[in-house]
C-alpha cells in the first residue's frame, strides 16, 4: 500500500514539475523576446492645421510694354533719349522732319484764306442784292398806290413791269444767299482740311504713349521713319517703352489645382535674382486652360517704385490652395499608398502591428490629413513599413520628425 501511495506521488510530481517551470519562466520569456523584437519609429495621431499650397515659378514682365511708332513719315531731326532712359507720359522722344508736310500746311492756310474772302464776297454780294430789291420794291410799291388811288393813272404794263423787276431783285437775293451758303460750307471743307493736315503735323514730334523706361531704340538721327499706320508695311519704330514701376508676375497653374484660385487670394513671392520676399495678390487670370500645357496662366501684380526688379527675372510663388484646422494627421511618410487604398501600420496596446486603411484629405510638406480609419494617440509606424508583418511583435520608438511623443512609451 504504501508503495503505491509512493507511486502515485511520483506521478503527480512528475506531471507538475513541467507546468511549474513553465509558469516561472514565461515572464522571463516574455521581456527577452520583446527585446529581440525589431524597434520601429512611431508616431502619434495628433490634432493640428494642414495647408496644401502650390509652388510655381513665373517670370516677370511689364506691365505695360509698347513699341513708338510714328504716325506719319519722315526723317528723324532728333531724338531725345536711348535705352535706360526714364520717360514720362507726353514727353517728346524724337521730332521728324517732313517737307511735304509743311508744304502742305501751308497750301491749307492758304485755301482758308481764300474761304474766308469768298464768304466776304458772297456776304456783300446778299447785301448788295437786298439792297436792290428794297429799291425796285418800294417803286412797285408807290406805283401800286398811285395806281388805286386814280384808276387808268398809271399803265397796267408799267405796273407788270415793276412787279416783274420786285421779283427778280428777290431772285437776286435768294441766289446770293445760296452763293453765301456755299462760299461757307467751302470754308468749313478747308478749316477741315487744314485741321487735318495740322495734325499730321503735330505728329512731326514723337511722343511717349506712358510713363516707363526705354528698353529698345531702333533709329538714329537722320533715319527714315515709314508711318506705322497700314499693316502691309513692316514700319520700324523708333523706341520701344516698358512701363516698370508695377510688374506682372505671370505664372501657369496646373488643371488640377485651377479650382482653387481665386482672385484675391495671396500669394507669397520670391524673387530668385534679388532674394527679396513679397506678398501679393492674384488680380487676374486668362479664365481658360492652355490646351498644350494643361494650364492655366494666373497674375499677380507686384510693386516696383524703385525699379530694383527687371522684367524678364524669374520669381516663385506660393499659393495657397486649402486649409484644414484642428483635424487628425499623421507624418506624410507614415502613409503607404496600397493598391487603390492608403493604409498606415500602427503599433497596438500588445506592441504588435496592426494594418489600418485610410481615408486621406489634404496635404503639406509635413503632414497629411487623416479623414477617417485613426483615432486621436494611435500609434503610427512612420519608417521600414515593408520590413514588416500584420500582428507582429516591435519595439516603438518615437520618431523625432516632429511628431514628438506627448503621452510617454507604452
């Protein structure tokens, strides 16, 4: 008996030593296979402000930019400025000199003139005319009184006659009133005509068009100027003015981000020659795409009183497209783009990685937007996403891209 009491004693002892190790050693285990567990580089879901913007580079040009031509021909006399020169709006850039025109002034003075005496004429020959019909009018008059006042007095042939004379005198003068007429509508065809060609001579001096700067000069004294009036002529202009003191920084806006301008919206501009930084505003766009660049050209006017900028320089601008307040976002490296559906790996309360797909907004150069799939302190892996496995057991470690850890390890 008592060596089966033994036995079974034995038995039991034997059975239960295996578990008891076992329960004295998983803790043991359990750290030691933690510290031979991979460290990934984590991060947590936190809330904050995502701006996308859109970095495009312009180039600047004038605001306004104008070749001078004249408006008539001739042979420059003088010219008054070269290339760099500081123009303003009237100033005289150059006079021509043009004899066929100042003959031709003078032939128009000349044909004034002559109206003028022609209306005198023909005034004096009214006058004349009226002063004959009053004469031949007051004898028809008397002979018509002296005819009622003793019948068969005077002859009925002499009183026709003196009738036919009072309406002729009348003819007279309505003819001298047309004579008039005419002698002034001739005046007014040359006061025309001489207005016309004193125009014309008045453009013998060449004169800026807008305040700006000479950046071109194509004629020198004494060279002949064809009138850029007609378009099948090649005429040369005599300068070319750019007006400098407000530029356009132009810039082609990709199809996809053409929804998000709008006009107002500030722009932050560098200009790459100088360095300086400026602030502007989009003031217009061309309100269509280029169908060859897929763009859209978009303007911004940047001040330039002390002219430090030129056109032609290259500036970028920044142009803010969206902007998203207090909403959750992770590291943009912390996305994986899976086929058709972004997802992030994050590290669970067992340290052990879980996938999560993703429903992505907005994003800038550091952060990315998350709509949906995360919520406020998830863990996420921001570094070797490839390297790993669903449910796979990882040290974290907070990366120091920013995304500090505000909560401590787990």
């Amino acid at each position: 008996m008592r060596s089966r009491n033994s036995l079974i004693l034995a038995t039991f002892l034997c059975l239960a030593a295996p578990a008891w190790l076992t329960g004295c050693n998983h803790p043991a285990e359990t750290e030691a296979s933690t510290e031979q567990a991979p460290a990934v580089q984590v991060a947590r879901v936190t809330r904050g402000n995502v701006t996308r913007t859109l970095h495009v580079v312009g180039m600047l040009q004038a605001f306004q930019e104008v070749e001078v031509h004249a408006k008539v021909s001739g042979y420059i006399r003088r010219i008054n400025v070269d290339i760099g020169d500081r123009v303003h709006v009237g100033e005289v850039l150059a006079t021509l000199e043009i004899p066929e025109l100042d003959a031709e002034l003078k032939g128009s003075d000349a044909e004034v003139r002559h109206s003028k005496d022609e209306i005198t004429r023909a005034q004096d020959q009214v006058d004349f005319a009226q002063s004959q019909r009053a004469a031949v009018h007051s004898a028809y008059t008397r002979l018509q009184q002296a005819a009622k006042a003793q019948p068969g007095m005077i002859a009925e042939q002499e009183l026709d006659d003196a009738q036919a004379k009072d309406l002729s005198a009348q003819a007279q003068i309505e003819v001298a009133k047309a004579a008039l007429s005419a002698a002034n509508q001739e005046s007014d065809v040359s006061a025309a005509s001489r207005m016309r060609v004193g125009a014309m001579a008045n453009y013998a001096s060449i004169t800026a068009p807008l305040s700006g700067i000479v950046t071109w000069r194509y004629a020198d004294t004494g060279s002949l100027i064809q009138a850029g009036t007609t378009s099948n002529t090649q005429a040369l202009p005599v300068v070319k003015i750019a007006q400098s003191d407000i530029l356009r920084l132009r810039m082609p806006v990709p199809e996809s981000d053409v929804p998000f301008i709008h006009i107002g919206g500030e722009v932050q501009l560098r200009i790459q020659a100088t360095g300086q930084t400026l602030t502007g505003k989009i003031v217009r766009s061309t309100g269509a795409l280029d169908t060859t660049t897929r763009t859209m050209l978009t303007e911004v006017d940047v001040p330039n009183s002390d002219l430090s900028l030129r056109p032609g320089m290259y500036g970028e601008g920044t142009i803010e497209l969206q902007r998203r307040q207090n909403v959750p976002t992770v590291p943009e490296q912390a996305v994986v783009q899976g086929n058709g559906q972004p997802y992030v790996l994050i590290v669970d309360g067992n340290r052990r990685i879980q996938k999560r797909e993703v429903a992505l907004g907005i994003q800038d150069s550091v952060s990315q937007e998350i709509v949906s799939g995360l919520s406020d302190g998830d863990q996420v892996v921001v570094a070797g996403q490839s390297n790993l496995q669903n449910g796979e057991l990882v040290r974290p470690t907070f990366s120091s891209s920013g995304y500090s850890d505000k909560g401590g390890e787990n």
